[in-house]
C-alpha cells in the first residue's frame, strides 16, 4: 500500500468528478427518495408531498428548484383556475431510473430497517 | 392529478425507508467517491486521501466510522512496525458495485462540468 502523495497503484485516477457531481446531486437530503417518487409520470406538489412522509414543503421546494436547474425535471403550468403545477423528470432525470432501481435492489439486499 | 392528502394514484406507496436510508448513506457528502474509490481492494487511510482531491482528514475519518458501523466497510489493523490500518469494502460494501456503475454512466452520459 501506498503512502500519502503517492499515485494510484493502479495509474489511473479513480476519482471523476462528474461521477461526484451526481453523486452529491442525488444524495442530497430527499433527493432520492423524491426522484423515485416522481419515476411513474408527471406530478404536482401536493401529490408528491404525500408519497413521501416527513418530508417538508419547505425541503420539496428547494429539491425541485435544484432539479429544475440541474435539468433533471421540467415544471409546468397547467392554466386554470385553479391553476396547477405539475413537475415531471425530464430525459436526463428518467435516466435515474438504472441508479434507483440498483440502488432498491441493494437496500432490500443489505439495510435492516 | 390529485390534491393534498389524496392517496397516491396507483394505490402502493411509492416511498420505501430502507431505499431512503441508502440514498442517504451513498449520498453523505463525498460518500460515493469514497466507496467508488474502494472498489478496486483494501487500501490505506492515506491512498483514499491521494486517490479522492479535496478530501479532508477529517472527512474521510468521518465517512469511514460511518461506513463501519453501517457494516460496509471492515478496519484492519496490520502489525508492525510501523502499524497500519487497512479499509476494505465487506460483502454489503461490495454489493455497491451495480449502483456505482448505474450512477457513473448515467454522470457520464448526462452530467457536464
């Protein structure tokens, strides 16, 4: 094993930062819990509100405004009255469906609630 | 689309505490650079520093007690001298695999820094 300031044993970097890009992006508090929640079609606030317990309108906010910037979902407003917004992943976010479906298999797998 | 305190339309719900703890555990800041950088075999303390740039001490110290007492990660201490402390991914730390490939395909393909 190497010591500090040594390369890699194996010469190639092992870190990427797009990789931790998207790491940090869905690890964020809620973050994977709402994209899950948003997989199965478009969405509005309240309804994903309720598909995630303890989760708060203040948090859902800022994830979606996150997501939003990030491209990983589209928002749009449904002309009303009552107006409506609706939230649905985008391409870039349906992506996500390989990580959380590895990722569920894995928690069924190995974390004991 | 449905308002608040409706149940969610397909009737199951679609949050899952075992998945939200994982996405939470994964997602911990610099958490999956660190297992991603696990991966190839044991390693020392220092080598996760070399191998992952603007990782603390701290922080690494931090993530891998975590990743001990969530059982991902077994601590060796190898005799010496000098003594040494290996990291080693256990059988659940392994079984990240499939979501660390799932994630860095997807930064790969949808993320740009």
């Amino acid at each position: 094993m190497a010591g500090a300031g040594a390369a890699p044993d194996n010469g190639v970097s092992r870190f990427c930062p797009r990789f931790h890009h998207a790491v940090e992006l869905i690890g964020r508090r809620w973050s994977g819990a709402i994209i899950n929640a948003m997989l199965p079609g478009p969405q509005c606030f309240n309804e994903l509100l309720v598909v995630i317990p303890g989760l708060s309108d203040r948090l859902l906010t800022e994830r979606l405004r996150e997501f939003e910037s990030e491209g990983l979902v589209q928002r749009t407003v449904i002309p009303g009255p009552p107006v409506r917004v609706s939230y649905e992943l985008t391409k870039a976010g349906k992506g996500l469906k390989p990580v959380i479906a590895a990722l569920s298999e894995w928690a069924e797998r190995w974390v004991e609630i």
